[in-house]
C-alpha cells in the first residue's frame, strides 16, 4: 500500500479526520458514550501506526471542537482525561517513531493541567520528522481564521503593507502555519459536513466519507479511503490539457 500512496500523481502528504461517531458506536453496545471515546482513542493508536507504515507525513484529528464545551461536563472532563492519558501513555512511542505532535485551537479555554501537558508534549517531541500529528483541540476554524485575521490586521496597523497579503502571508497566522494543506479529509459515521474542521486548509482538499463509526474504523477502512484518494483527479483548477502538460506537482498550481 505504501508504494500506491506514493505513486499517486498527487501524493497524499496529509491526512485529515474527523473523528464522529464514537456515541452511537457506545449506544448500540449499550455502554455510556464515554465508552465509545475510550474505543476511539484505541483506533486514534491504530490509524496513526498506520499512517507511519505508509509514509503520510501530516495526520490531523478533529479530537475536541470549540462547540464541544457545549457538552455535559461530565463528558467534557472525560475527554480531557482521556487527552491527558493518551499523551502520557503514547509519549515513548512518539518518540520511538519520530512522531512530532503539534496542538491547534484556542488553548486559553484548555485548563492549566492540559495546557501544560500540551506543552510538555510538544517539547518532547519538537524533533520528531516522521510523521507530524496535529490535534486540534478547542478547535474551530471560523475561530483560527478570525484570530489570523485580528493578528494580521494588528500588524497592519504597525505598518504591514496591506498589498503585500496574499493567501501564503495570510496562511503564516493561521495555526497551521508550517503545516502543508490536507490532501484528504475523512470523516466516520455518515455525516457529511465539515463542521468547522480546518475550513481554509480544506480548500483543495479530497472528501471522503463513510458510514463507518469512528471506533469500529482500521487499518482496512484506511486503506479504503486511500485507495478512493488514488483514483481521484485532483485539477486545482486548471483544466485536463493543463493536468496533462505540467507534471505531477500541482500542489503550488493555480487555485481557483
Ligand atoms: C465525535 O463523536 C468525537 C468527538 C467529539 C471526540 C473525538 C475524540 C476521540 C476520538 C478521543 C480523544 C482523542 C484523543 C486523540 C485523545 P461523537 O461523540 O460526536 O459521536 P456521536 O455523533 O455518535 O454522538
């Protein structure tokens, strides 16, 4: 499989997930939903081995959104362990296989323990070049964009030339920056909705959904959507004479 991600045309450097279903996956088991987010953690471990067996550089995992505060908080809380267990017990594994986590979202509704677990974790693993995995956490993207935009407005004001912003200045505020736009999106459970995930970054990216709940996804799912991203003509676009002509790298194309 390795050798097909990378013989695409486009080659799937990123991946990003929404990661939804794991209620109804713990409702049809009968257990409480918390349940069905403790089995999601378990197919989060699956998938990112995965992505380093086939040589996806960027993983990016929808894990807690900014309306996902609207939650019980019971359920709130249990995510936030589950998030403080995950990055404690994948810690030596992330670096064993040169994994570098890298946290989106607005980091000032985290609380001081999570914030500083972040923290810790990026640190610890800053020198990972395998694979990057980005969670976003108290993520929206209406959200990023409004805070690049206030960021970059401010720095207008200090005498930014507001001609020199293009789509690349506007991208380095973003939380993002640095981070290639996602080639796929997938997103579990049937819905078919981007619900504020990575909004700028999607632009060009390939959608791909299915029913499957997001604990119940593995390697064999994975393999699915990759084998559907395989058949896709990316356009960018351009049309089919242009595809044609200029290569394989249209990932610096035109955008329209
Ligand atoms: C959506 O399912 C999932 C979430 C809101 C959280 C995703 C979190 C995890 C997979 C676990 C935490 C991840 C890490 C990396 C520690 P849902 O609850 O909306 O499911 P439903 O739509 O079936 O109710």
């Amino acid at each position: 499989m390795s050798e097909q991600v990378k013989e695409n045309c486009a080659p799937l450097q990123h991946l990003a997930v929404i990661m939804d279903g794991n209620g109804r996956w713990a409702k049809k088991q009968g257990l409480p939903r918390i349940a069905g987010h403790q089995q999601g953690v378990q197919t989060v471990v699956k998938v990112v081995d995965e992505c380093l067996q086939v040589g996806i550089r960027y993983l990016s995992l929808f894990a807690f959104s900014s309306e996902n505060w609207g939650r019980p908080q019971q359920e709130v809380d249990a995510l936030m362990e589950l998030l403080l267990q995950f990055l404690a017990s994948q810690r030596q594994k992330m670096l064993d296989g040169s994994i570098r986590l890298r946290v989106i979202g607005d980091r000032s509704r985290l609380s001081a323990s999570v914030r500083r677990a972040l923290t810790e974790a990026e640190a610890d693993t800053a020198g990972g070049s395998a694979l990057t995995m980005v969670l976003a956490l108290s993520y929206g993207g209406r959200d990023e964009i409004l805070r690049a935009a206030k960021q970059l407005a401010e720095k207008v004001s200090a005498g930014l030339d507001l001609q020199t912003v293009d789509d690349d200045l506007f991208a380095q505020f973003l939380d993002t920056q640095g981070i290639p736009e996602p080639d796929l999106l997938i997103r579990t459970s049937g819905e078919k909705r981007i619900s504020n995930f990575l909004l700028w970054q999607v632009a060009y990216a390939e959608l791909y959904f299915t029913d499957v709940l997001w604990p119940d996804f593995d390697a064999q799912e994975l393999h699915r959507a990759l084998e559907d991203y395989r058949q896709r003509k990316r356009r960018f676009g351009l049309t089919d004479d242009q595809l044609m002509t200029s290569g394989s790298d249209l990932s610096e194309g035109e955008s329209h």
